[in-house]
C-alpha cells in the first residue's frame, strides 16, 4: 500500500520502475545509477524493488545531479566520506 503517493509501501520498498517518474528519467538512466551506487534491487516475483536506505541514497545523488554534479564525483565524494568515517 502506498504511503502519502510517494510510491513507498508501508514495508519501505518502492518499485523500480516508480523510481522512473520520481526522478523524470528513462529506465536505462536509473539503473545505471542503482549500478554506479552498488545498489541490487530485491526481487519478488516479476517485480523489483529498492528498500528505505537504497532509496535515501538514489535521492541524495538525484538532488546531487541537480545542484550539477556529477554520479562519478558523488560517488568518490561517498567513498573518502566512508574512509574518513572508518578510521
């Protein structure tokens, strides 16, 4: 069931193929975000689904892309983000 006609059901999913009209792109361009963020949707039956903290992360590098930067530095800018914070 959908929560507030964000897409995301009461379990925190959302539907791939939704992700194309929240970010206004075609399929082929959000799946080749899901594989530069390392991101492997959860199958359930013909379906595919991204969870709560796949979909945070897919938002930050959307809103990223629009403040003009680009999915390579977003995701280098994640990983020195996740060095620093295992040191």
């Amino acid at each position: 069931m959908d929560e507030g006609g964000s897409g995301i059901e009461r379990t925190g999913r959302l539907q791939v193929k939704k992700l194309t009209v929240r970010y206004s792109l075609g399929k082929t361009a959000v799946y080749r975000r899901m594989k530069a963020l390392g991101i492997k949707p959860e199958r359930i039956g013909n379906r595919s689904y991204v969870n709560q903290a796949q979909i945070s992360l897919l938002d930050a590098l959307h809103t990223f892309i629009q403040n003009k930067g680009t999915t390579a530095e977003f995701v280098f800018l994640r990983s020195q983000d996740l060095d620093a914070s295992d040191t």
